[in-house]
C-alpha cells in the first residue's frame, strides 16, 4: 500500500509542476527580437525549481510537460519538443551541480547560487545555440544569423537573471515545506 501512496503522490506533484509552469510560463512580458517572439517568463524558474524540490527525472518532466503544454497550446508547436528535452538537459546540469556539491547534506546560499548558475549558463549556452541554428534552418546566411542569434541574447539573459534570482529566494521556503510534508505525514 506503501508503493501505491507514493506513486500517486508522484503523479500529483508531477502534474502540480506541470500546471506551475504553464501558468508560469504564460505569464510573461514581451522583448523585441530578430528571431522569434522571445518574452521574459518565470517557466525557466518553474523548471528549475521543480528539478530541486521533485529531484531530476519528476522535475524535468513536469518542466518539460509545463513548456510543451504552453507551446501547443499558444502556436509554439514546433518548438514543444526541444524545450521538453532542453528541460531534461538543463535539470541534468542543475541535479549533477546539486549533487556535485553536496548541497541536500550541506546547503549553503553559495552552493545554491553554485547550483541555480550551472543551470542558467546551460539554458543560455542551449538558447543560443537553438537561435543560431533556427536562424540558419530560415535560411538566413552566416553573418545575418550570428547578429539574429546576438540580438535574441537580451531577453535570453532576463530570463537567465529573473530564475537566478526567483529560485534563489524561494527555493530554500519550499524545500522546507516539502520537508516538513513528507516527514508529517510519511512519504519520505
């Protein structure tokens, strides 16, 4: 009976964090760009701070479910499935980094800051490379596609200090309420 519990909980808070980063995600403010309708969202943060409370494989996929969902449903269909597996890789950074410096046995804000900018560097390394790429797939040359990708950095870097900053300040509350949860009520 144990199993089964923890399994619906599994579910539950997978589809909690799913529903967190769409609504997240969808709200947002909207930069100007060569490429694309990039805009400044709290998803990334969403993301992040699933992959932390929920550990690597529940957090990214609830992110990753969180980002498709918003992309289907709001014209962004095409890019739903790189941003499911950007969530993957950049959670991987985030989890490897979170374990790296053993944070669950000795957090301090430097290891947290240590964590959250291992995965911030991931994203913007994996925006830029996907604006280059979609500027060169649109047929754009070398030249106009480095200054397309360069001009697209901007809202990239917002939304890199907008998680720093919002996972920062609430990770370590709702780490304890996640702790405080689990041990009441027995689902460690």
């Amino acid at each position: 009976m144990r199993q089964q519990n923890r399994i619906v909980i599994d579910i539950v808070l997978v589809a909690l964090f799913t529903s967190i980063t769409f609504v997240a995600t969808s709200i947002q403010v909207p930069m100007p760009a060569l490429i694309g309708k990039p805009f400044v969202h709290l998803g990334n943060s969403a993301v992040l701070l699933s992959v932390l409370l929920l550990g690597y494989k529940r957090g990214a996929l609830a992110g990753g479910f969180g980002l498709a969902l918003f992309d289907v449903m709001h014209g962004y269909a095409m890019e739903a499935p790189y941003y499911f597996v950007e969530c993957f890789i950049v959670g991987g950074v985030a989890a490897y980094v979170f374990s790296l410096v053993n944070y669950k046995q000795h957090g301090t804000n430097l290891k947290l800051i240590l964590v959250i900018l291992s995965a911030v560097f991931a994203k913007l390394v994996m925006t830029t490379v996907h604006n280059f790429v979609m500027s060169l797939f649109k047929g754009m040359t070398l030249q106009p596609a480095i200054i397309a990708t360069i001009s697209s950095l901007f809202p990239t870097i917002i939304n890199c200090i907008t998680t720093l900053v919002v996972v920062f300040v609430i990770y370590r509350v709702l780490a304890e309420q996640f702790k405080r949860l689990f041990v009441r009520n027995n689902f460690s």
